[in-house]
C-alpha cells in the first residue's frame, strides 16, 4: 500500500508542559468540534480528547509491524477504511458491531488458541482521537509528521507536508490513513461480508470483508512472534522453531 512501510515509531509520549496545558485544552475542544460536526463521530472531552468507539465504528487493535504488513500483503485491497498509529499499536477502523464478532472468526479460522496479540475495541470503549491537522507516514523506514500520499485532498491535512503541531506531545495518536470528510465512513469499513464492501467507484473497489482483514492480520501477527522467537533462539543457541517462508 502507497505510504507505509518499515516503521521507526514515534516515542513514547512526553508529560504535557504547564505552558502547553492552555492551548491543549483549546486545541482538543477544537479537534472534538472537527469530529462530532465535521464527521459525525461522538467524543469524550479530555486532553487529548477520545472518540467513543461501537457507535460509527469498532477498531482493530494489533502490534503496528504486524498491522504493516497486513497492509502490504492485502495491497489494493486494504485501501478505504480509516488507519490510526500511536507508539507501536495499529488501529484499524472497521464496521461497528465487529469486536463482538472478532472472538468467533477467530475460532472460525482457526486462530482461537493461539493467544495472538489482537485486540478488538468495541461499544462503550475509548480511542485516542488523532490530530485531524496532522497526519504521518513511514518512509524509508522513517516516521514523518505531516500530510503523506495517503491523505486525500479534501482532508485538513492534505497540502501541508511536514506540517504538524510542534508542541504535540510525542506519541500521541496520529492517523496514518484519516476519515475522509464528505464520505460516507460506515460504508468504507470492513464488515463482516463474503463479499466484501462497495465502495461509491463499484464492485471490487472497496475495502476486505472482516473475514479476509482479520485473516490475514492474525497471519502477520503470528509470523512477528515466530521470527521474534527463532531470533531470540539463535542468540541463546537453541533449535529454531518451524516458521512460515
């Protein structure tokens, strides 16, 4: 997928200045504006402020190398649906509802013993609300403020690369792939659909049906902690375990 690749985090947050506290307050009640106008998103004020999740949309909680690589692997496929970072975790927009079917596709796919590393976020949970002036992207291995190629023009990122807060605190929850004002959001998020979704371009042209996102993310996922594993077994000279090619 155009714009991500291997991912330098951003560092854990850092504590907020008492300078700063002021203009965080003034600048989260603007950004809860921008979500609850702009896109319909209900919020939780705060600093930052939080997006109540299982009212538009449920998220997709994995370890962001993995959430990456399911990115790459699903390609066209994966392009559509809102995607946020925040230190190494991905989150992954999808149909509300769908954290209540997580625990059974994964049964369903055989996944269900292997205590992977997923998590799904549904009604009455909370979400980091990301900047929605201020974007990222991995390239080259390297983390970027600012608008990337993902962001669509109509977005209030677009056409400020390199811009961001500079005062934000680091760390902070930032959308690598941000809802789109003036689109329709449920109709862009996996569901739970053989089928898949239909985007306003046609059949084919949405994002995975839940069933193939959720596949293949708890694939990349379990890949990360076999090579993780086979690498701490060659330091201590131990037999490494069968992995996947």
């Amino acid at each position: 997928m155009a714009g991500i690749r291997s991912a330098a985090l951003p560092s854990p947050r850092r504590p907020v200045p008492p300078a700063f506290e002021g203009s965080e307050g003034r600048h989260g009640d603007r950004t809860r504006l921008w979500y609850e106008n702009v896109l319909g998103w209900p919020t939780v004020p705060g600093v930052p402020p939080r997006l109540a999740v299982g009212v538009r949309f449920d998220v997709l909680d994995v370890p962001a190398e993995a959430g990456r690589a399911a990115l790459e692997r699903l390609g066209g496929a994966a392009e559509g649906f809102p995607v946020a970072v925040q230190e190494d975790r991905m989150r992954l927009l999808i149909a509300a509802g769908g954290a209540d079917e997580l625990p059974g596709l994964l049964e369903w796919l055989e996944w269900g013993g292997l205590g992977l590393d997923l998590r799904a976020l549904g009604e009455g949970r909370l979400m980091e609300a990301p900047d929605p002036w201020s974007t990222g992207t991995w390239t080259a291995g390297t983390w970027t403020a600012g608008a990337g190629r993902d962001v669509p023009r109509e977005h209030p990122a677009a056409g400020r690369p390199g811009a961001g807060r500079p005062d934000s605190p680091q760390g902070a929850a930032v959308w690598l792939r941000p809802p789109v004002p003036g689109r329709e959001a449920v109709a862009s998020l996996p569901t739970l659909s053989a089928m898949g979704t239909r985007s306003s371009r046609g059949v084919g042209d949405g994002p995975p049906d839940l069933v193939r996102l959720v596949n293949t993310v708890a694939t990349q996922i379990h890949r990360v902690r076999l090579r993780r594993s086979g690498a701490g077994a060659a330091v201590h000279g131990v037999g490494q375990p069968l992995a996947f090619s």
